[in-house]
C-alpha cells in the first residue's frame, strides 16, 4: 500500500464486511505493528499486518504470524489463513517460510 491514498487504505482495512480486529504489538510501550484479523469457522484470516518501518531487521511480520499461530491454538482453531500471497513479492516472502503452506488453487486446497 506503499502508493495508496488514505481514503483506499481506509476503504481497505476500516470499511470491511466482516467482523475484524486490531492486535497492537508494542515494544515498551511503543506502538512496532498492527494485525488485521477476522475469525472464520475454522481459523483466523490475516488481513493485513503493517509495522514500525524504521527497524526492518526485526522481524515484526513473522512475529504476528507465530502471535496469530498461537492465539488459532488458544482458541481451539486448526488454521491460519495468512490471506494472499504473490511469490514474487519481496514483502510477502516471510509467508512462505511458515509451514504446511498450502494454497487454494482451482478451489482446491494443495500443498505448495
């Protein structure tokens, strides 16, 4: 969303249909990133999860996944959805690191 206006990321992320929450993380106090997220029947979806740019060696993006992992088991779902997902996207390449990945090809689910 780097070239988006605001009223496309408010559009985007604030005027959904479903039922979404916010999870801060923060560092001492101090606001690093923000997941976008909405349970489904059997999971959670990530929307969208956006961080602090400024220490981009921290890892902020695989932290909310393994936070989102973690609360799929607190309660009781077997999936997390990390939403789409374009191989050759610098900025999307953490979620292929996670483990099954599987992808809905011809509304299939298959192993990638």
């Amino acid at each position: 969303m780097d070239q988006d206006s605001r009223e496309q990321y408010q559009h985007f992320l604030l005027h959904s249909n479903v039922a979404t929450e916010l999870y801060e993380f923060r560092d001492d106090g101090v606001l690093r990133a923000v997941s976008l997220v909405y349970r489904i029947a059997d999971g959670l979806s990530s929307v969208y999860t956006f961080f602090d740019p400024s220490t981009p060696s921290a890892g902020y993006g695989t932290f909310s996944v393994l936070w989102q992992i973690r609360r799929c088991q607190q309660l009781g779902l077997r999936y997390l959805y990390l939403g789409y997902w374009i191989q050759q996207s610098p900025k999307m390449a953490y979620k292929a690191t996670f483990r099954p990945l599987e992808g809905l090809i011809g509304g299939v689910w298959r192993a990638l």
